[in-house]
C-alpha cells in the first residue's frame, strides 16, 4: 500500500499484465527515440544548428547595411524591400519592435539565412507555415532553408519583448 | 511528544508536523487564489471578443500568473506534502520544526517580494525572465529568498526520514507516497541547485556588479530549473494520486518494484531532458539536442507510462477486491465518483497522460517542435500537464487533508463533489483551445494577435477565434471551479464541523 511500508520482499516477480504493458510501452519509447534521429537524415526538415557569435553587433548591421544597399528593390512602411543574389548569405536582424529589412527569396533556390537579435531575446514566427526559431542576441543563427512553395509571408515575434512586442512584425516574399 | 491518532486513517500525527502542513497548505490555496485571478484576466485578454486588459496590464499579469501559480502554489503544497509523507506518514515526528517555520517564512518573505515588485511595475519580465530583458534586483532578491526556503523545506524531508530510521518508524523500505516524495526531493535539489547558479549572477547583473551575462547561457540553465522543477510536480503528483487511490480505496500498486522503478527513471533522466527548450536556438550541435531530448526524455516518459498503469490497476484491483466483479467494467461505474479526492484523482491521470503528456511528446521531438515552439499550443500542453495534472491532484488531495488533519468536515459537500468536473472540463477547454490556436501559428505571451499598430498585419485562420473563445470560456468555467474550491477548503479550515480527532 502506498501509504503504508511494503512487505519486507517487494522485489516480487512481474505479473504477465505487467510485463505485456512494459513490453509495449517501452518498444513504443524504442520507435520515438530511434525515430528521432533516423529522421535527422531522412526527413527534409530539421532545426538548424550552425551558429557564431556575433562579438560586435556593428559588424552584424554592416553586413546587413551593404546588404540593402546592394540589393534593395523597394520600401515597404519604411522598412527596404531586398531581393539578394540566389543562393546567398543573408541577414535579418531583430530589434525592439521590427524584423529588417523585407527579404525576396526565389522559390527553389537555398539560402543561408543568418539572423542576429540587436537588443534581447526575439521568436522568430513564419505564418503562415508556422516555423519558429529564437533569435538571441550575441548569436548568429543560420537558417538554411529552400523556399518551395511562392507568396507572401509574415514574420512575427513570438518571444516577449517588451511593450511592444505585439507590433513586431514583418514580410518575406517568395517569389 | 505531541501525537494525536487519526481517526479515520489511523496514523500517528506530531502536532507540529500538522501545524507546518495547514499553513503550507493554507498558504499554497491563498496564492492560487491570487494566481488564478490573474489567469482570468490574462485568459479574457487573449479571448479576442472580450481582450480586456492593456498591454501593461496583461504582460504584468501573465508575470504573476505564472509566478503564482506555477511556483508558489504548488511548491507550498509540496512542502505540505513533504511533512505529510516523511512525518505523518511514517507515524514519526518531523524533525527540528523551527527549521520548518523558518523555510516557510523564507517562502512566503521571497513570494511577497516578488508579488509586490512585479505589481509596481518593476518586473514585467515574464516568469522566464530572459536576460537581458531585465528586472528590479528586488525581484530576483525574492525569487532567490524563495527558492532558499525551498531548498531548506525540501531538506527537512531527508533530515526526518533519517530520524524516522533512527526511531524505528520504519525497517526497511519507505512507503511508496514517502519515496515518491523523496525523489521529488532529489530532483528539488537539483533543480533549485540550478536556479541558484543562474539566479544569483542575474542578480548581481541587474545591480551593475556584473557587466554581462549570456542569453544562451541563462536560457540553458535557467530551463535546467524551469523543466526539472516540473518534474518535482510530476513526482509529488503521482505520489499523491498513488495516495488517494490507498486512502480512499485502499488500492495497493500491484508490485511496488515497478513503481520505485518507474521514479528511479524518473530521478536519472528528467533533467536533462530539459534541453526540449532549446531545440530551437541558436546554441547545440543537433546531436547535443537528440540525445537529451530523444534518448534521455523517452526514458522518463516510459516512467509515467509506467504509473499510468500501476495506478488505475492498483485501483481496479481494490476496487475488485470490494466485491465489484461483474465483467470487464464493474469496478469503474461503481468507483466513489461523488468522493472529490477520488474524482479529482482520477480526471488528474486521464488529464494529465492525454492532454499534458502526449502533446508533450509531441512538442519534445526534434522536427515537430520547428511547427510549435513558443506556439500557444505549448501554453495548452503545460496547462494540461500542470494544471490538469498537477493542480487538480492537489485539489483532490487537500480534500483528503481537510478531515485528516484540519479535524474538519468539507462545508458545502455537493459542491465540493462537482468541483473536479467543472475544473477538469474548463480547464481542458482551455488546453485544447490554446493547442488548437497554437497548431494555426498562435504565439503565446501575445497581447493582440491583430497586431494593432504593427506596420504588416497578419491574418490568422478564421478559426482561431473559435478556438480562442472555446479557451475564453473554459477559463471563466475554470476560474468558477477554482472558486469554488478556495471557498470550500478555506470555509471549511475555517468553519467546518469538527470532527473526531
């Protein structure tokens, strides 16, 4: 009893009840966890993981100012439109409250996207497909992605930052 | 020494072992009170039709809530439990009680902190507290003060079962409900041992005596307390419900070498498995992550699989004992459905292993969590698990505690009997709607998801507002449950009928 102390020999043989749920639960445990990592290589969708420290966040919104200068093919609410070489690094930077610049990536074509928090911690929410990353700061984070499917998308923030966190959002097209 | 025998159970109790156990419980019910008046107005906010509160308010709110609720709700009823099963339990004494008031004052000093800093405005930080968004040092001060008491009352179990050993109470093995209490005592101090490596540095932080702390850093070891100390809950929940199912219906687990095994399991590799926060940022290697989260945290969900079974068998098998046989399904209908500690028991295991921890699974792996992290359906999983799960067995224990040692009959009995559906039927409405929400692209922790003010809007799926209201709703039907069950256990600490001591 649970609330009393067991008889002195509780190391008792297992009933067939007990070892069939054993059995089943920890093969089902078995699947998920060899699953897992099977999938790393199988599956076509896996968090990225390559990451640098960004030591100087000036250097991170150089990079991301030649960026726009080069390649920017419009404005949006203030916020430039850039539509960088195919196949590419490129940036994004996070800050209180606004995804920069309005990245236009071309469908098939796999990118290197390096995305880098100015102030504190940001999510990184693309809707509608609904993937999320965090975005630190002092971290660069490579998103290696390969758009497939074109239109017009909406980052928004989905860690809290701040009063206006609600307001932080921001467009990527596919095109 | 002070001992009385309780009447209905038969156990030997110190009085100052009951006395640590009203308080704590006592304490515990104020600030869910607290707690949950700050989820109904943070749940109305996110209910669009209504979005009550301004963006100060709810951010303020959603701070507390989780503070509150989360923590100290449940650990003050955890330190509640820790006396009741190293003390009561093993018809001894709890040791050096003065130690026990001064982790209790330490508590409550550390909450109070806490509450009063976040309530003026100088904490909206969120629970997590990422840095470097950053908070009053009297905030971290209290959480600091807080977890120290903790620590200290979690400690006091391990002193007690060693005397206990000492006087005898026990020869050889702990009762199962003691030794799942002891290994949320282990992992407690594990967990809390976390919370001082990172506390502590963003203290001195947010005073200026240091210069900078790492956000990846603080976000591993600050989930090496967040995700472990959800795991002190599981531990004291399923040590409570393997209680209730011996107070009320006698049950024994059919072999206790599964169930110590299963919180064995439990002790070795919950912690780790924390990492499931991280899947997503920019810190790890992929291999770092699979192997915490896939290896390490299928361990430990074979372990509840474990107690999913031996605990409606111990049930069944008492329930069966009680003459009950008559085909595959007697024992479950004549089952003491009107008894709350039962019910509540009982809607705390289906809640807790097919809301809380399936979705968890789920949100735990690798790929699935690109799809759901910092999703609402992660705010759905945990309302499931801790909630559902954790909240609602402690409910249902506390109505066990109200004649075994309050010495008091529950007031308002019918309602106390219907008190688990409504808690359980609004808050898995509020689970399955944050999920729900959440699968669509939700993002928790969200003022207004028709980002008034944004420079781009977005346009979520006309559903979610279905799924929001449906979330709306079991919060208000929720928050009356809760109602309900503050009135009744603190009217009934207060003014119930005395019973036989």
């Amino acid at each position: 009893m649970a609330i009393k102390e067991p008889e002195r020999i509780w190391w008792k043989p297992y009933t067939w009840d007990e070892k069939f749920w054993v059995a089943v639960a920890l093969l089902w445990m078995l699947t998920t966890f060899t699953f897992m990592p099977v999938y790393h290589f199988i599956g076509k969708q896996n968090p990225p993981f390559e990451t640098y420290r960004v030591r100087n966040p000036e250097q991170f919104t150089a990079l991301v100012d030649a960026m726009v200068e080069k390649y920017k093919v419009g404005e949006e609410e203030g916020i430039p439109v850039v539509h960088p070489e195919p196949g590419s690094d490129v940036f994004l930077q996070a800050s209180m409250w606004q995804w920069y610049p309005i990245l236009q990536l071309e469908k098939g074509k796999t990118y290197r996207i390096h995305v880098y928090s100015l102030d504190i911690v940001h999510g990184m929410s693309i809707l509608p497909i609904n993937m999320n990353f965090m975005v630190l700061p002092d971290y660069d984070y490579v998103l290696t992605l390969t758009p497939t499917t074109s239109g017009e998308y909406h980052i928004v923030c989905n860690e809290y930052c701040g009063l206006g966190h609600h307001m932080m959002v921001g467009k990527l097209y596919v095109k | 020494m002070e001992f009385r025998t309780c009447s209905f159970t038969g156990l030997k109790i110190h009085k100052p072992a009951e006395d640590l156990i009203k308080w704590n419980v006592i304490t515990a019910v104020l600030f869910l009170t607290l707690g949950g008046l700050m989820g109904l107005l943070i749940g109305i906010t996110r209910w669009p039709s209504v979005h009550y509160l301004d963006p100060t308010y709810y951010y303020r709110y959603l701070t507390l809530h989780g503070f509150d609720a989360l923590l100290v709700w449940i650990i003050f009823f955890e330190v509640a439990l820790v006396h009741f099963t190293s003390a009561v339990l093993l018809n001894t004494r709890t040791v050096i009680p003065s130690a026990g008031w001064i982790a209790y004052s330490l508590m409550l000093i550390g909450a109070i902190f806490v509450n009063i800093t976040t309530f003026a405005g100088k904490a909206d930080v969120l629970f997590t507290s990422y840095v470097p968004l950053k908070a009053s040092g009297v905030y971290y001060t209290g959480v600091i003060i807080f977890a120290v008491g903790a620590l200290t009352a979690f400690g006091h179990f391990f002193a007690n079962i060693i005397q206990a050993k000492r006087d005898g109470a026990y020869k050889h093995s702990l009762p199962l409900g003691s030794f799942g209490m002891a290994a949320a005592s282990i992992i407690a101090v594990v967990t809390l041992a976390h919370g001082a490596v990172i506390m502590i540095p963003t203290l001195l932080w947010s005073i200026g005596l240091i210069k900078y702390l790492d956000p990846g850093t603080y976000r591993l070891i600050f989930w090496g307390l967040g995700h472990p100390s959800q795991q002190i809950n599981v531990c004291a929940m399923v040590a409570a419900w393997y209680m209730v199912s011996a107070f009320v219906l006698g049950g024994k687990p059919v072999n206790e070498k599964l169930s110590r095994t299963a919180f064995v399991l439990y002790i070795f590799f919950i912690n780790v498995a924390s990492e499931h926060h991280l899947l997503v940022d920019p810190i790890f290697s992929n291999w770092h992550k699979i192997i915490n989260t896939s290896y390490v945290m299928h361990l430990a969900v074979f372990a509840s699989m474990v107690h999913a079974f031996a605990i409606p068998a111990s049930m069944e098998v008492a329930l069966r004992e009680k003459g009950y046989t008559n085909g595959l399904f007697e024992w479950l209908k004549k089952a003491p459905w009107g008894n709350p500690a039962f019910s509540g028991t009982f809607l705390s295991i289906i809640g807790f292993g097919f809301l809380g921890g399936t979705t968890g699974v789920i949100a735990g792996t690798e790929q699935f969590n690109i799809i759901r992290h910092n999703t609402f359906f992660i705010t759905g999983h945990f309302h499931g698990t801790v909630v559902v799960g954790t909240t609602l067995a402690f409910m249902a224990f506390s109505y066990l505690l109200m004649p075994y040692i309050f010495k008091r009959e529950l007031i308002m009995p019918r309602l106390a009997s219907v008190q688990p559906y409504l808690y359980f039927i609004g808050v898995s409405m509020v689970s399955i709607g944050m999920m729900a929400a959440g699968a669509l692209g939700v993002p928790r922790r969200h003022w207004d998801i028709t980002f008034s003010g944004a420079p781009f809007s977005f346009t979520f799926d006309p559903s979610v507002d279905m799924f929001l209201s449906i979330m709306g709703l079991g919060t208000l039907l929720a928050v009356f449950a809760g109602v309900i069950y503050v009135v009744v256990i603190i009217g009934s600490a207060l003014f119930g009928r005395r019973v036989a001591p």
